[in-house]
C-alpha cells in the first residue's frame, strides 16, 4: 500500500491570519508531506507494507510508528479544523456537560492540557471503553488508540503548527484552535 497526501478539507487562505497560508505551506506541504513519504519508504518490504495507519500505528515501533501515527494525527487535526465558527451540539455537547460542567469548562481543560504539553505533542479529547470523554495530551507522535481509546479532537502543539503565525505563544494559538473547531466532525466521531 502506498500512502498518499490527503487533500485539505479547505483552502490554504481559508483561515486568514488565525492560521495563514504560510503556514499551511510548511506544515502542511513539507511537515506532513514528508511524514507520507517517509513512511512510504519504511515500510517496503515489512510486515507493515499492506497495513493500515492504524494497523501500524497499534503494532509499530520507533520510525514506522512515529512516521505513521504523524500522517494520521495531522489528517486528524485538518479534518478538526473549520474556517467558520461552529459549536457542539446534542449527544456530543450533553457529553461535555456531563464530564467537564459546560462548555467553559472544557475550554479551560482543554487549554491549560494543551499549553502545559512540555515540547512537541497533541492536545486530545478522546472518548474511552467506557464512554466517558476525557482530555490528554501526548508527546510527540503518539496516539491515544495505542491506549484503547477513540480520538475526537486534536490539536497539535508542535511549534511547526503555529510558530509562523504565534511565534512561542502557545496560548494565543490555543486559544485561537478553539474557535476553529470542526464540530460536526468531531461530534461524528463521538456518535
């Protein structure tokens, strides 16, 4: 199996300045692009070549995994993203009232989790076995499906992902993720 470059969900200059094309052009076209390739190239000739991202994120090590859980984790966060403000709603929102209080709530969570991720990593709400939603973070390439759990949302706070744009403010961008949501997304992969 060969992996490709996913086509964005979304134009380049679909963000403004919240998130620019500069910075599409890099993590996107170079970060992500070379995570496919790379990937491509490791798994020539293992028993990962006709393997799923999944499959190999669950059963791969070192290179292959990192490669792999990257090109998944970065197809993830654009399908999170939307240039228009959206909000969740019905079993998705019910959900978050339930483990976070309110919507605020999980705001707050979800943004002290994501800024206080030492180093390069990912912000997640994950659903668990037990269906209960909780924020993690998770450094570097790793997943939460290693872990038994469902991804819902992520946001990657390796620098690469907003430095053009925010320079070391981790927060502002955060901040700004927020209200970039893909909530109809991510309440899909809740239900």
């Amino acid at each position: 199996m060969t992996f490709k470059l996913p086509e964005l969900p979304f134009e380049t200059e679909a963000f403004g300045n919240r998130l620019s094309k500069e910075t599409f052009e890099y993590h996107y076209g170079k970060h992500h692009a070379a995570y496919v390739n790379n990937l491509n190239k490791l798994i020539v000739g293992t028993p990962f070549e006709n393997a799923s991202l999944e499959e190999i994120i669950k059963k791969a090590q070192g290179p292959v995994f990192n490669n792999a859980a990257q090109v998944w984790n970065h197809t993830f966060y654009w399908d999170c993203l939307s240039p228009k403000q959206t909000s969740p709603s019905g079993a998705l929102m019910t959900a978050i009232n339930k483990q976070f209080n309110s919507y605020n709530e999980f705001r707050e969570k979800f943004t002290q989790a994501a800024i206080g991720q030492f180093g390069s990593g990912w912000g997640w709400l994950v659903k668990n076995p037990d269906g209960s939603l909780a924020i993690e973070t998770t450094g570097n390439a790793a997943n939460p499906m290693t872990g038994g759990k469902k991804p819902l949302l992520t946001c990657d706070v390796w620098e690469h992902a907003y430095y053009i744009d925010y320079r070391n403010n981790r927060a502002k961008y955060i901040e700004t993720f927020l209200d970039m949501i893909n909530w109809k997304f991510v309440g899909n992969n809740h239900a």
